[in-house]
C-alpha cells in the first residue's frame, strides 16, 4: 500500500508540472513573444481558462501527501518553511499579476504587473527545480525526522548545506529552461501569426538551454548521489523512465523544427514525465534522503500512515480523481483551439 501511495502522489506532482509548468513557461516568455498590448493579451488569453485550475493539483498533492506520508509532510513543511512562504507569495503575486493588469487603463500600470508575472513566474520555475534538487541531494535530517535548512549557507553542496547550492540552483535553470520551451510550445498551439512566430523560435532556444543543463545535472547527480542508480542496476524495467524521457527531448526538436505545436507540446509533456519518473524510481523507497546520515532518511515505510487510513483515503482518492478528471476534460474541450485578443473573452 506504502508503494501504491508513492506512485500515486508521484503522479500527481508530475501532473501539476506538466499543467502548471506551461503557463509558468508563458509567463517565462511572454515579454519576448508579446511585444504590444494586443498581443499580450492574447497570451494571457491562451492560459487564462487553465492556469488558476492547474494550480489545483499542487494543493492535491500537498492534501495527498498530508494523509498518506503525514511525517513527511509535517518534517518538509517546517524544514523548508522559509521556501515555501516565498513560493506561496510568488503565487500570489502571478495571480494578482493576471487580475489585476486589466484594472486600470494606463500603461505604466500594466507594464508593472507584466514585468510582475514575468519575475514570478521565473522565480517559482527555478524554485521548484531547486525544491526537486534538494530532495536529490538530501537535507540534514535529525534522529526525530525534522531539520531545519538556511536559504543558503557557502553554496557548496556539504553535510549541512542550504536550500540553494549549486547544485540545486543548476536544477533550477534545468526547470526554467524546459518549462520555458514547454509553455512557449503551449503558446504556439494557441495562437496564430506573429506570436506563434515567436513562440516557436523561443522554444527552439529554450531546448537548447535544456538540453545543456540537464546534461550538467545528470552528472552533478550521479556524483553527489551515486545510490540513484542502484534501483535499475537491480529491476532494469525502470529504465523504460529515462528512455521516455529522452527519447520526449528528442522529439520536442523533431516536432519542433517542423512547426507541428501539438507534437512538440505532447513530447515536451513525455519529457518531464519521464525525467520525473526517472527521479523518483531512483530514490525509491526514500522520500527524503538524508544529507548527514542515510540511516536517517525519510523513507515511505518510516512516514506513511497505517493501513487502514491508508485503504479510506485509496477510496475517496479514487472519487476524487474522477470528478478532477472529468473537469479538467470539459475543460479543456470548451476552450480548445487558437484564441486571440478580440475573441478571448477573459478580460485580460
């Protein structure tokens, strides 16, 4: 059941990258491929339906993983406390961001809250590589299971290190650049003319960018955490993970290069799934691996609840799914195609 509980939350975690991932990725690139007020509406007006819905499944995950994993949901919630105050009020502000730019009629007023959603939405794309390199790397776990981490401490990756080093500020710039290229694949699917232009260029760019610091960060991994290989070295079958993975970067250039937006924007969404997945099989069964001691680390049999709680939170879980599902795929379905300033309709 513990094992079940992994995936399960796994997958909702990868769910929210991918959805949240490419309105981040268009608030990233919005002041390049938008060079006017028309246009950047429209932008605003591609993601506008979806983004506060895809917001959603990290408030999920974060419920999931409190019922299941309650340990480790209380020990990361005080260690990175600091984060994830800033993360929240980087959130915030990209919602004020898109509600309130259309308030006032002045430029000066909507250029802020544009270079606003902008900042806050680079911010939280690096944020949550680095949050992902932190699990990689480990945090100084005590005997009781808590700890406590400064936002930075020498930037070297040590026994007792900060949130950001730098190694988890190159998982940073990995998330930035692949949500970068995912949301102006996204942008592309939507709009047409002069914006798609501009969004596949960008793309085309940003892949580059990622491919480079993944490349950088594959290897950063396997020399501060050699142990995440040891899960394929024992059951191969895992190595299904990286090879989607790679083989969604490799299209992401092939669909890319030959303007084809919904393959481009299907191979990126492989890409991080795969690479997600590759993550989490290697570090299974740990939740949170200690930097101090592996013994210490936080692991799905030390932090889940008991089996009972474990089967009723399965059944509602389960129900709740199918209602999210179904209206993610209304949704979606409602406000499929390319939309444009004049059509809209959000009021951005």
């Amino acid at each position: 059941m513990e094992t079940l509980w992994f995936i399960l939350v796994g997958f909702m975690m990868t769910v929210y990258v991918i959805l949240d991932g490419f309105d981040l990725g268009a608030g990233i690139v919005h002041l390049l491929v938008a060079r006017n007020e028309e246009e950047r509406r429209t932008v605003l007006g591609a993601i506008g339906p979806f983004w506060d819905g895809n917001e959603v499944w990290i408030i999920a995950a974060g419920g999931t993983l409190y019922c299941a994993f309650p340990l480790l949901y209380a020990s990361s919630f005080s260690g990175f406390y600091l984060p994830l105050i800033m993360m929240l009020w980087l959130l915030m502000i990209r919602g004020l961001s898109i509600e309130f730019r259309h308030q006032v009629e002045h430029p000066m007023w909507r250029s802020f809250w544009d270079s606003a959603f902008f900042i806050a939405s680079a911010l939280l794309a690096v944020f949550l590589g680095a949050a992902l390199g932190n699990v990689v790397r480990g945090v100084p776990l005590g005997p009781d299971g808590y700890f406590f981490e400064p936002l930075w401490t020498s930037f070297a990756v040590v026994e007792r290190p900060g949130v950001l080093d730098w190694f988890t500020v190159t998982m940073g710039l990995v998330a930035f650049f692949t949500l970068a290229s995912h949301g102006a694949s996204f942008l592309a699917l939507r709009t047409k003319g002069m914006i798609q232009r501009r969004a596949r260029s960008l793309a085309r760019k940003a892949w580059l960018g990622t491919v480079a610091t993944s490349g950088i960060a594959l290897l950063a991994a396997s020399s501060i955490r050699p142990s995440i290989w040891s899960n394929y070295g024992s059951h191969p079958a895992g190595l299904v993970f990286p090879a989607a993975g790679c083989l969604g970067l490799l299209m992401m250039r092939y669909f890319m290069y030959r303007a084809r937006d919904l393959g481009a924007f299907l191979a990126s969404s492989a890409f991080i799934g795969g690479m997600l997945a590759s993550t989490a099989y290697g570090l299974y069964p740990f939740l949170l691996p200690s930097s101090a001691d592996p013994s210490l680390g936080l692991t799905i049999y030390n932090t889940a609840t008991d089996h009972y709680g474990l089967g009723v939170a399965l059944a509602w879980w389960i129900l709740g799914m199918i209602l999210a599902a179904g209206y993610f795929v209304f949704l979606y379905r409602t406000f499929r195609g390319k939309v444009s300033a004049a059509s809209d309709g959000h009021g951005y």
